[in-house]
C-alpha cells in the first residue's frame, strides 16, 4: 500500500488526472478498506470519483460505485 501511495503521489498532474490513475486509485481505495482505514478509502473512492467525471469514464464510474457500495456494508 505503501509503494502504491508513493507511486499515485509522484504522477505529474497530466498523468494523476488520467482514466488509467483512476484504477490505481480504486485499488489502493480496496486496500485501505481492507484494513479498515475507512476515512483514507473515502478519500480515495472521492479521488477516483473525480478522476472518473473529469475523463467521462463509465468503467471507472462503475468501480467507484462498486467501491462505494463495498464501504456502505
């Protein structure tokens, strides 16, 4: 999780707005839930949410909303 934050925050801004982030994002945002940092996931489900608008992405929307619901459990 660590490696992954560390990657996700040293993306230049054309590439941390890009629809591929966006998956890492969701992933990282699956991890922190897991371990039950749930305010961190909220802010990485929001992040992705962003991603997914700025670019129009209805993959990455549909992640977020799986995201979403998985936290709403």
């Amino acid at each position: 999780m660590e490696l992954l934050t560390a990657g996700l925050d040293g993306l230049d801004a054309d590439s941390a707005s890009a629809d591929w982030t966006g998956t890492y994002v969701c992933h990282l945002a699956g991890a922190q839930l897991a371990i039950g940092e749930r305010d961190s996931a909220a802010q990485s489900v929001e992040r992705a949410r962003c991603i997914a608008a700025r670019n129009r992405s209805s993959r990455l929307s549909a992640l977020v909303r799986n995201l979403s619901a998985s936290m709403d459990k």
